[in-house]
C-alpha cells in the first residue's frame, strides 16, 4: 500500500473559506434564502390579494343589493302584464340575490387567512385553502351572474319562436337597474380569477 | 493573512473511496422517480384521466343541445310547431361555449402530458391553473344561463307572461336538460383540475 504525502498550504483562517463554500447547502436554509430574496414579491401580491377581496366584497355587496331593490310599479293598467316587477318575480334573480349575499359573507370570513397570508408569507395551508374554496365560489358566483344574465337578456329582448314579450319596453326602470347588478357580479367575477391566479402564484414559489 | 502549513496524508488506494463516502451534495432537480416526483406523477395521471373524462362530458352536452329538435305532428295558431337549439340565444352561446371547451381541452392534453413527464416543473402546471380557472368560468356561465332558460321553458313565469313551452315541446326540453346536467359535471371536473393543479403546485 503506497503512501503519498503532500503540503496542503491554508492560506486563509478556517472560518473564511467555509462561508464561501456553496456546496454544503441544505434544503432548509435554500429555501430561506430564496424566500428572503423574493419575500418582497411574495408580500406584494398578498397584499394586492387582500385589496382584491375588499373590491370585491364592495362589489358583491352592492350587486346583491341594488338587485334586492329593483322594484318598478307601472302608474297606468294594462289587461295583460301586471304592473309590478320586482326580483321576487324571477325565481334566477331571488337565487341571484341570495348566492352573491352568500359570497359577500364568505369573502369577509376569508379576510383573516388572507391577513394569515400577509404576516407569514411562506405559510403554504393557508393559501391552499384560499385556493380551492376561491375555486368554489367562483362557479357560485359565475353560475349566479350567467343566470340573470340570461333572464335579462329574454327580458330585453323576448323571443318570438316562443311568444315571451320583451318586459323591458314597459319596465325600463327595473331592467336598468337589473343589468348593473349583472354587471357587478361579472365584474366580481374577473376579480376571483385574479384572485385564484395570485394564489397560485403565491404557492409556486416555494 | 497568516500562512499555516500542515501535513495531510493523501493514501492514494482510499481517495477513491473516500470520495465514494462523501455525503451527497447538491440534489438535482429532474430527477424523476424521487418521493415528492412519484406524488406529482400520480396527480398529473390523475389530471389527465380527469381530463378526457371532460371531453366526454363537454362535447356530449354541445352535441345533445345541438340535435335536439323537435317538430310537432299538429298546428296551433299561437305557438310555433318547431324547437331548435337556435330559437334560443342562450342555447346558441351553449353549443358554441361547450365546444370551445371541448377544443380548448383537447390542446390542453400535451401539455399535461408534459407535467406527466416532468412531475415537478412548475411552469406547465401554472399555466394549466390558470387557464382551467378561465375555461371553468366560461362553462359554468353557458351550463347556468342554459339552466335558467331550461327553468323558465319548464316553468315559464306567471309575472311575465311567459308560457312554460316544455308543455308542447317535452322532448326538446328534455334533451336541452340532459345536455345541462353533463356541461354541470364538465364544470365539477374543471374544479377538481384546478384543485389538483393547486396541490401539486404545493409540493414544490
């Protein structure tokens, strides 16, 4: 068995040449020093993730209810349409007006785990579970504003192959009205799909 | 600086199996059959199972709405005797909605064929999220305006004036109901896609 020998001069005190060794790096302490680099990203978004939710719960909450007021009474009468509408007419506006109340409450309920979100950014159950009820009410909220989207655009619009009269020439004032709720809700819309992106985003960078 | 200079016994037999005892450092990130990839591999199969599973159901429900005519044997003098998925524009926006999700579902097969592949790359699986979000509003706005129309046909509107037609027309309102119910399942799927994305995502 042949022996070598051999003078390895350390220049320089151990200390120094640990630290600027990067081959002993361990998941952990990555995983901090990429957080710490991009936490200011991350914190950003969170927090436009948080404004979002407030936009939106002014929304939700201002489509629900200029629906839930959208009463017309005729001044004159006629022999065929009566001269009331209100949204307790159409059973889609009664389930619009109670599914976009019951998305105004969830997103103040989801306003704490978005603050979670904000003080530990790199809390991942937190934002998962923002992402998949986000998910849900999504559909709730899309399936709402489509329905009335709908039953406004038969009212505007009538049919003729199937002799619905469009109710819109007598109740301009109720239509008017029930379309801006519409609105809202559609832009409530857009902003759960900024919401669902953000949080996907969020959970990528770990 | 101070210069040290010590003595280190290099055995030249053993370098090569000290170096075969070094600790392992610096983990590749693609390699694919480790613990986390094997999860993230199941997903994707999962997500593409998922996936073909959400043809089925879009291109049956924009194909069911498409053929459901129905013409009446007899005449009346108010109602028209002919149903057609064009007599409605919420069922035209229905058919073309549903088989732009069945398309956009086929082009989406590549790339998750690719998170298949490549269990943790994170970019195909953010984009997949994304666009399923975008394609599962668009679906379930045509299933839940064709649902309120199908409502109002079966039910019409006493308010309005508006005569539930389904009374003469039952086997049209019967197949534009059937193709609702399956764009409703194509709409459940996309949420648990999206779900999936989300999970896997996680594990990064």
């Amino acid at each position: 068995m042949a022996k070598e020998s051999t003078t390895i001069d350390i220049g320089e005190p151990s200390t120094v040449t640990k630290s600027t060794s990067h081959a002993v790096v361990d998941e952990k302490k990555k995983s901090f020093v990429t957080a710490a680099a991009g936490g200011g990203y991350k914190r950003g978004l969170t927090i436009f993730d948080f404004l979002l939710r407030l936009a939106a719960i002014g929304i939700t909450i201002g489509a629900s209810s200029v629906m839930f007021t959208a009463e017309e009474t005729l001044p004159f009468f006629t022999q065929f349409l009566q001269f009331q509408a209100g949204y307790d007419d159409f059973p889609t506006f009664q389930f619009f007006v109670i599914a976009i109340a019951i998305v105004a409450s969830y997103l103040v309920l989801s306003l704490p785990f978005s603050i979670v979100t904000i003080v530990r950014p790199l809390a991942v159950a937190p934002r998962l579970i923002l992402l998949i009820s986000d998910t849900v009410v999504l559909t709730l909220t899309t399936a709402a504003a489509a329905a009335a989207a709908s039953i406004v655009y038969l009212a505007h619009n009538g049919n003729a192959n199937t002799n619905w009269l469009p109710i819109c020439q007598q109740f301009g004032d109720f239509c008017q009205t029930a379309s801006t709720a519409v609105v809202a809700a559609s832009i409530s819309v857009v902003f759960f799909i900024l919401l669902i992106v953000i949080s996907a985003i969020s959970l990528k960078r770990h | 600086m101070k210069n040290e200079s010590t003595f280190i016994d290099v055995p030249a037999e053993s370098s090569s199996a000290m170096k075969g005892k070094a600790p392992l450092i610096g983990v590749a990130k693609d390699h694919t059959t480790s613990g986390s990839g094997g999860y993230n591999r199941g997903l994707s199969i999962f997500d593409f199972l998922l996936r073909l599973a959400a043809i089925v159901a879009a291109s049956v429900a924009a194909g069911t709405m498409f053929t459901s005519d129905e013409t009446l044997p007899f005449f009346t003098q108010f109602l028209q005797f002919e149903a057609g998925y064009d007599d409605l524009p919420t069922f035209q926006f229905f058919v073309i909605a549903m088989s732009m999700v069945a398309g956009y579902i086929v082009l989406s097969l590549p790339i998750s064929v690719v998170t298949i592949v490549r269990p943790l790359a994170a970019a195909p699986r953010l984009l997949l999220l994304v666009l399923d979000t975008a394609i599962m509003g668009l679906t379930m706005a045509a299933a839940s305006s064709a649902a309120a129309i199908s409502y109002v046909a079966h039910n019409g509107n006493q308010n309005t004036n508006w005569l539930p037609i389904c009374q003469q027309f039952g086997d049209f309102c019967q197949k534009t109901s059937g193709a609702v119910v399956s764009s409703f399942v194509a709409v459940v799927f996309f949420m648990i896609l999206v779900v999936l994305s989300g999970v896997a995502l996680k594990r990064h």
